[in-house]
C-alpha cells in the first residue's frame, strides 16, 4: 500500500485562496483529514477518490460569524448546528450570545461535542444567554451581568469561546442606560477577547417610552468604550440605532471607528436592507465579516407534520417573518451590492479566522491545515433577492453551496433551510 497515496482529490476546480494568494484553476489533495497539496495538476491516479469539480468554487470552509446554534436551550430561537454548518456548506459557525456563563458547560457536551460542523462562541455578557432569542427584556438588565463569573467562564474555555457579546440598542438603553454595555465592555477587556456589539432595535421601548433615550446617540456613546479588533455588528439594520441616523447618513463616529481598527460584521438575516446598504458602503462602511445570521424566528425550518409550534407567542417577535436564506445568499447579496466576489471570499474565510484568533488553522488551504473546504454552484443568469423590508433585486450571479469537506469528510449540501433559486 503506497502510504503517500492521496485520499481524495478535488479537481478542476477555481481554487480562491485569500490567505495564500490563490485564485485559479487548481487541484486539492487530502490525507488524513487534512490539506496535503494544492497545485496546478495533481495525478488522479495519485488519489483513491477523484471528485471532479470544474465550473465550480474551491474556497476554504466557510466561516459563519454570526450563528445561532444553541438548539432547545435558546428555544426555537436556536436552530440545528449542523443544518446551518456543514449541511449549508459552511466548515464553521459561531454562535453568538446564545451560551452563557451558566449554560456553557451545556453548549460544549451536547452542541460543540455533538457537531460535525465546527462550533464556537462569543459568550453572552448576560446570565441567561440568548433564552428565547432575547424575549423578555426584563432578563437583561445589569442585574442580570456577573462580569467577575463571566470573565472566568470565558478565560477557562478559550478553546470555544472567542469573544463577548453585546447589546447596545434603544430599548435597553430607555430601560438601562449604558450601564450593561459597560460591563459588556469591562468582561471583554478582562478576559482579553473582542467585544461583539449587536446594533439596531431589538427589545423595543418600555411602557414608559425611551426615557429621554435617543437612538441616534447610542453609536457615538458605545463605540468609545471598543477596543481596535471589536466588532460593529448589522452596518445595514432597517432598525433605529445603527450605522444610519434619522436623516439616512452614516453617524460621523463610525469613520473614525473603523480607522481605528474596529471591524464591522454583517450579521445578515433580520437585520439587512438594501436601501441601508447603499448608503452605508459609499460612506466607507465596507464589512470585515459576514454572518447569516439565522434563527428560529427569521428562517423557514420545516417541520414534520402535526408537530406543535415550539413557541407560544410569535404574533409579539420583533423579527418574526420567515424566509429561507444562508450564508452563501448572504454572499450573493454582498455581490449585488457591488463589492467584487474576490472581496467577499475573504469575508467569510481569512478575515473570520483572524479576528477568531485562528488563523494559524482555519480559513486557509494551508498544507496541514485541516480539510474544511466549501464547493459552491457559481450560477449565472438571472435571479431574484431580497431582504426582510421587501425590496428585491434583480443579480446575475448567484452562490449555492454543493457540498463541503469538514477534516476531509464530505457533506453535501442538502440542510432543508436553504433556499430554492428564483429565477428572474
């Protein structure tokens, strides 16, 4: 037995590498789970399997910056890991404020422990973590932080949690003030990883209204407590107090917040609109990341028949409207918006894994590095898109993933959440 023998081999596929400076046409080898070569031609005698892959995309696995994975924990809010991750064709996904402090010892047994796909997180700053998708309002005051419990949590299980998540939105600042967003702020600066701010109404305002609260002040309070390598996440929210003020320009601050070494992160799903888009981008807000930004109350999971609704009052989520769209969609919409494909793949490979600290293993076609690779469909023609204020778009390019490579073994790309391509 020739133990140099490959075990795989993708072929004829176009290799984009952004950390390696790869684009173009390029064989892929694996052995043992693992990226062995990636060259111009490798022999396809050399390999046990030979998957041919021309007219389609070699990137690396796909990084999923803004998931939410914390299935039954969180509620129907937490949708199935794997149907998100390597059923989507995406390698990695990262949950964001789903496990706390309390409820992280239970995220790593039955989800990051049970997964095929590559889970992590950014811890919580909140006791309860994401219960229900953020519901109850009233869990998250600062009476529900414990920075000191917190801050342990995330310094002892560095190997899943890479960041910190934040809220800093109007209906928590009528009820609180910034007060918790300055514990967010202190937990993340103790524990040394990057703070992730969640922009854009969520809770709505209390019965006594904003409280002398204005949601065009929010982004010029918060952004002064961030570090350079913190994260401003949903740039393109419909939703009053993000990146755009009442007048639709971009908030001054966020300029300078971005020369100083902030990143911006898309957090699609609820949160993205074209028309906020296209103001923002010309301003200079360009994203680092790109998160689909799935849950329970935004994505169409189906479900068997004559099984119960899993909650009990969707009629009051503030981002009750299901649809059916993914990480490589969320691509798509960046490519309708004008920013070039070979600047897109970076968002969703190298740029995540550095701002994960992970460079050194994912992100990358590096020899070595583990085989989390995504194929995807580069279709051309005429397609439909558009996002949750209603407004479509008319693109001649459309991204699906056809299968993945998670340490070399394949899943293909079959997660009933995906959606269908409309033609134009």
């Amino acid at each position: 037995m020739d133990n140099n023998r490959y075990d795989l081999l993708l072929r004829g596929g176009r290799v984009i590498c952004p950390a390696s400076g790869i684009d173009g046409i390029r064989d892929v080898a694996v052995r043992d789970g693992h990226i062995a070569a990636v060259q111009e031609a490798i022999l396809p005698s050399s390999a046990a399997e030979v998957v041919d892959v021309s007219g389609k995309l070699v990137l690396p696995g796909l990084i999923d910056t803004h998931a939410h994975v914390y299935q039954y924990v969180t509620g129907r809010f937490g949708l199935n890991p794997d149907m998100v991750g390597v059923r989507s064709g995406v390698t990695t996904v990262v949950d964001q404020g789903g496990p706390s402090c309390m409820t992280l010892p239970g995220f790593r047994h039955h989800i990051a422990e049970q997964s095929d796909t590559r889970v992590l997180a950014f811890l919580s700053a909140y006791l309860v973590g994401g219960l229900e998708g953020h519901f109850y309002p009233n869990l998250y005051s600062p009476d529900g932080v414990d920075i000191d419990a917190t801050v342990k949590a995330a310094v002892e299980n560095r190997d899943l949690v890479r960041g910190i998540k934040g809220h800093a939105e109007i209906g928590g600042f009528a009820r609180w003030g910034i007060k918790v967003m300055e514990m967010a702020a202190e937990i993340s600066r103790r524990a040394d990883l990057p703070l992730y701010v969640h922009f854009g109404q969520l809770w709505g305002l209390p019965e006594s209204g904003a409280n002398g609260e204005d949601a065009n002040t929010i982004m010029e309070r918060v952004i002064p407590l961030l570090r350079p390598g913190d994260v401003l996440a949903h740039p393109f929210t419909r939703h009053p107090g993000g990146f755009i003020n009442e007048e639709g320009e971009v908030h001054p601050v966020i300029k300078a917040a971005l020369d100083a070494g902030l990143k911006v992160d898309v957090g699609h799903g609820s949160h993205f609109s074209y028309r906020v888009a296209r103001a923002a981008i010309p301003a200079g807000v360009v994203p680092y990341t790109l998160g689909a930004d799935m849950h329970g109350y935004n994505t169409e999971v189906p479900r068997p028949a004559g099984t119960p609704d899993e909650h009990h009052d969707d009629e009051n989520h503030p981002f009750l409207g299901q649809a059916r769209f993914s990480l490589t969609q969320a691509m798509s919409s960046m490519m309708a918006l004008g920013i070039p494909f070979e600047e897109v793949v970076p968002m969703v490979s190298s740029h995540p894994a550095k701002m994960l600290g992970l460079s050194d293993r994912i992100g990358a076609l590096t020899p070595g590095f583990e085989a989390d690779v995504s194929v995807l469909h580069d279709d051309r023609g005429r397609f439909l898109l558009r996002d949750n204020e209603d407004t479509r778009v008319v693109v001649d390019r459309l991204l699906r993933p056809a299968f993945c490579l998670r340490a070399g073994r394949r899943f293909d790309a079959d997660s009933p959440i995906l959606p269908q391509a409309i033609a134009a």
